[in-house]
C-alpha cells in the first residue's frame, strides 16, 4: 500500500483528503506543522508528500528545503496550497517541489 503523508493544519481538509486519499486505498499519515513533518518522514517514509505552505511554525518551502537537504531527493512533493500567484509557484518549484497544485482543487 503506498503512503502519503498529508502536511495541511486546516482540519476539514485535512479530513477530506484523508478520507478521499484512504478510499482510494492510501495509507495516509497526517502532519500539522513544519516540525512534525520532519519528525514523521524520519519515522515512517512516505512514497508522496501533500504539503501546504502556511503551516503554523516552519512554512511549506522551507519544509521542502529542509527535505530535500536531509537527502529526501528521491520523494515526491507536491505543493498544495492557495497561495496562486506566479512568484509563489516559481518560489516552490525552486526549493524542490515536484508540482504545484491551488486550492479550491477537485479531488478527482
């Protein structure tokens, strides 16, 4: 079973996407904040990362940074957040993000 780890500190998204993801037969981890997420991934490695940007202590670029220094090359991260303006895209994708997905987003 393939697992994600889901990096989102908005609750009812958070359960939507769990549920969403674990339906279609994910394993899904859940992490609230920057700290958590290295934590976690040290612990159980996921085969993807869903990670916000505003997240309430490190945000999602430096998270992503940071993953990709401790030699998480190989992990996919997707960034998915409302922040949609171009500079933001460009400023993910820079510090190693695979995509770049907005909110409102359809799960399909």
């Amino acid at each position: 079973m393939k697992h994600i780890l889901v990096v989102e500190d908005e609750p009812e998204i958070t359960h939507f996407l769990k549920r969403g993801l674990t339906y279609k037969g994910f394993e899904v981890t859940i992490a609230s904040s920057g700290e958590q997420v290295l934590h976690t991934i040290q612990q159980h490695p996921p085969d993807l990362v869903l990670l916000d940007i505003r997240l309430p202590d490190i945000d999602g670029y430096e998270v992503c940074r940071r993953l990709r220094a401790s030699g998480h090359t190989d992990t996919p991260v997707l960034m998915l957040t409302a922040k949609d303006e171009v500079v933001d895209k460009i400023t993910g994708l820079d510090c190693g993000a695979d995509d770049y997905i907005t909110k409102p987003f359809a799960f399909e």
